[in-house]
C-alpha cells in the first residue's frame, strides 16, 4: 500500500469483508500499489462508496487513477484490469 495522492488504485473495504481480503491479495500478488480506505472508520469514504455505487454500500469498490471503479469484481475480472491499465508491478 502507499500514500492515497500517489497511488493508481484505491480500495474501499471492511477488515471483515471476504471480497476484500480477496482484492487486496490479488493487488499484492500483482505488485500493484494501493490506498486502502476502511469505510468503516471513514465517514466521507462511506458517502464515496455510495455515490459511486448508487446508494449501495458494497464493497470492495476499487477506484483506478483513469476514473473507472469496479465493485465486488471477480478475480478474473480484477486481474484482466490490472492487465489492461498496465498496472502490474
């Protein structure tokens, strides 16, 4: 993980959230660098997961330097992002 003004990708999770710890291993596994965000200790966080997510408090919502999001992808779905953003460390 880095500093949320220099990384490419930021993650919004719960610790208890399966999804999450899922992302995060395919983050890492894939020498991404990412911002995670707790929602649950982050109030402004919640209201971005919302917005982004119509309403719903789903996550992970993962949001990439380019403005595009996924939320609770697979991980076939997040890895070929990863792939197609060259993100891969």
């Amino acid at each position: 993980m880095s500093d949320q003004n220099n990384s490419q990708v930021v993650v919004y999770s719960t610790t208890w959230c399966p999804d999450c710890i899922m992302a995060k291993k395919v983050l890492d596994s894939m020498k991404v660098e990412y911002t995670d965000i707790n929602i649950e200790r982050d109030p402004d966080a919640v209201e971005t997961v919302l917005s982004i997510n119509n309403g719903s408090r789903s996550v992970p919502t993962i949001v990439f330097a380019d403005g595009s999001t996924l939320t609770e992808p697979s991980v076939v779905v997040l890895r070929n992002r990863i792939e197609e953003l060259n993100l891969a460390g």
